[in-house]
C-alpha cells in the first residue's frame, strides 16, 4: 500500500510512452473503443497531452516526450495567429504547453515559451468584460446567438495564466483581472452548500446577473461534479497566488461538498443531485482534478485540518488507479476509465479523457514530489 504512488507512476509512464508512439505531436481528447480520438489544434484540450508529457519528461528526461510537447506548442502559434477560435480557454492550452516549458527550462531555452505565454494572458484579458466582473466564456456557435454575457465555472482553472504573467512581468492588470474574476466566482459560482453553477448569464452592457444555466450538469440547480472540481482547485491556485483568505475559504467549501457526496468508492457520479431514473455515471476526470485541488488546500490550511484534505485526495487517486487504472486493459490508450464529458449531448459517456488521463497523472506526480506545479 505505502509504495503505490511509485507503482502507479511507472504505469503511468510505460503506457504514456507506448501511446505516445502513436499519438505523437497531436492532440487527443476521448478514448473511444480504447483509442484516442484526435482533435485540432484549437480544442480546449490541446494543452493536457503536451502536459501530461511535460509531467514524465520532468521524472524521466525522455527526450522524444520532450520533443512531441515542443512540437505541440508550436502548433498553437497557428491557433493564436487565427484567434478567432479562441476562448476562455486559453490557460488550459498554453499553462501546460508555454508556461510549463518555460519553468523546466533555463533561460534562452525556455524564453520562447515564455513570450507565447503572454501573449495568450494578453488574448485571455480581452476577454474581460469590466461591467460584470469576469471572463467571457465562448464565441457565438451560429451566427445569430448572443452568449456574450456567459461566464463558466471551468475558467476558474484558467486565471493561473494570469497570474503568472504578473509574476513574470511585473504587470499587476493581469492579477487585477484574475482577482474580479476569481471574486465573481465566490459571489455568482459556488452557493453556499458547497455545490457549483456551471454557466451564470450577466447582462453584458450592465453587468446585472440575469440567471444561471445547467451547461454539463444535469439541470440549472443540480450540481455537476466537474464543475466543483474546477471550482476546488480553481480557487486554491487563486489563493496560492494570491494568499486571499476568502479563494481559500470557498475552495474548502466546495471541498466539502465534493466529498460528502462521493459514493463509496470516492470516485464520484457525474452529477451529484441525480433523479433516480437518470443513469449515474461516474466521471474520473472530475475525480482526479478534485484530488489535485484538495491536495493544494492541505499545504495551506493548518495541521489540524491538512490532514482531512490531504487523505481525501489520496484516497480518490487510489480509488481511481485501484478500480478505474486501465493497465491491464490491452489495446486501450486511456489511463483512467470511465470519464463523463457532456452527459446532456452525449458526448464521450463512460470513456478515458485526455484531462481525467492529465490530473491523474499530476496528483500522482505531487504524491512524489516531483517539482512545482504547472499552474
């Protein structure tokens, strides 16, 4: 039992290799009948494979894995040239590309990386919409609609950007801008339960908050689990920025709720408030990024609470490698079974995603005390 983190680890890495082969310098997002489905340059995802490859290079100092996530970045200099696509975004795609090439590599090596980076803050703060305090989630998907006022749950994630593009700059706009979001998330995002909204609708010459919407969870007022995930380590990496006292009081509410509703074997359903008739699946990916949070929670609140959160953590990535490893699965590419991307258009129901795969990987890369966080 002690040595499992090492063991899962070396899964990790032999299966990550061997897929890696073929995937290469692409960008996978859903595993469908055991392989990944690759998906443009511009999915929200494009970041967690060349992530996920930065986290072994940093162990192993593979060289081709080097190489593959160096090759997806400079594929994102066409995606940023055509920004059209881009959205909120963008720290999922260049946090784990530019900014975690520039902490591993010194100097003239990294600095590349480190103008790609701010340059999506820059593109990412444009999307600030000053009235309503927050960050402007998507593009209109057809031509006559207006989501101009929308704000997700999943941008918490993203503001890391900015806040290293302070540090790096010594520009504090990008902080401001992260802090009124991340502010707006207290306010308008997490109830007071614990539970979280996935999609909150502002009026966007006003301000003035006009309602909520169900996005991937179930319905307006159920509680998506990967949406509380975001939420957990979205706000703990505010305050590990920051040192806000109130992102750090509402990423342990959301805790909290996130683990008083797990089932029995911590890997938790992809909606925790589900009508009986409606299939409970569980979702991995919103499973280990909440273990990645709560393990950032335990190293700033005191020893008599640490404890709490660093052990639902560890109990959630033992869950998810015991019950939910894929590695005596031949021929399937996921690492982590049983993800739940978008139930209500059932898309990739049931399947390994490429984030679940990613935050899997970071939480037992944490256990280990691998080097600093990514975000």
């Amino acid at each position: 039992m002690d040595n499992w983190p090492q063991e899962a680890w070396n899964q990790i890495v032999t299966k990550v290799s061997r897929t890696s082969e073929r995937i290469g310098a692409r960008f996978p997002h859903a595993s469908v009948n055991g392989e990944y489905v690759l998906e443009p340059a511009y999915w929200w995802t494009a970041g967690f494979w060349p992530g996920l490859l930065w986290l072994i290079y940093r162990d192993t100092r593979d060289e081709r894995l080097r190489a593959y996530a160096e090759s997806c970045e400079q594929q994102l200099d066409e995606v940023m040239a055509a920004y059209d696509k881009l959205d909120h975004d963008m720290g999922f795609m260049w946090q784990l590309t530019s900014v975690a090439r520039h902490k591993l590599l010194d100097g003239e090596a990294g600095e590349g990386s480190r103008r790609r980076a701010m340059l999506a803050a820059n593109l990412l703060v444009g999307r600030y919409n000053v009235k309503g305090r927050y960050i402007r989630a998507w593009n209109p998907w057809r031509p006559d609609e207006d989501n101009a006022g929308w704000a997700i749950i999943d941008c918490a994630m993203n503001l890391s950007l900015l806040y290293w593009a302070s540090q790096t700059s010594g520009d504090p706009r990008f902080r401001h801008v992260a802090m009124e979001h991340a502010d707006t998330v207290v306010e308008h995002f997490i109830r007071p339960d614990g539970s979280v909204n996935h999609i909150v609708i502002f009026d966007p010459d006003t301000g003035e908050r006009l309602g909520v919407n169900g996005g991937q969870g179930y319905a307006p007022n159920s509680a998506w689990s990967r949406g509380t995930a975001w939420a957990i380590y979205g706000m703990a990496l505010s305050y590990k920025h920051t040192r806000e006292a109130r992102y750090l009081e509402a990423a342990k509410r959301a805790a909290h709720f996130f683990i008083a509703n797990l089932p029995e074997d911590r890997v938790p359903h992809w909606d925790f408030r589900l009508p009986e008739d409606i299939t409970k699946y569980r979702d991995s990916s919103a499973g280990a990024c909440a273990a990645c949070g709560l393990l950032l929670i335990a190293e700033f609140v005191d020893e008599t609470e640490s404890g709490l959160y660093q052990q639902e953590g560890e109990r959630m990535l033992h869950a998810l490698y015991m019950k939910y490893g894929s590695w005596d699965q031949v021929g399937e590419e996921g690492l982590i079974l049983q993800g739940t991307s978008h139930y209500p258009e059932g898309k990739n129901i049931d399947v390994p995603l490429i984030y679940g795969d990613y935050f899997f990987a970071e939480g037992i890369s944490r256990l280990l005390k691998h080097g600093e966080l990514f975000w």
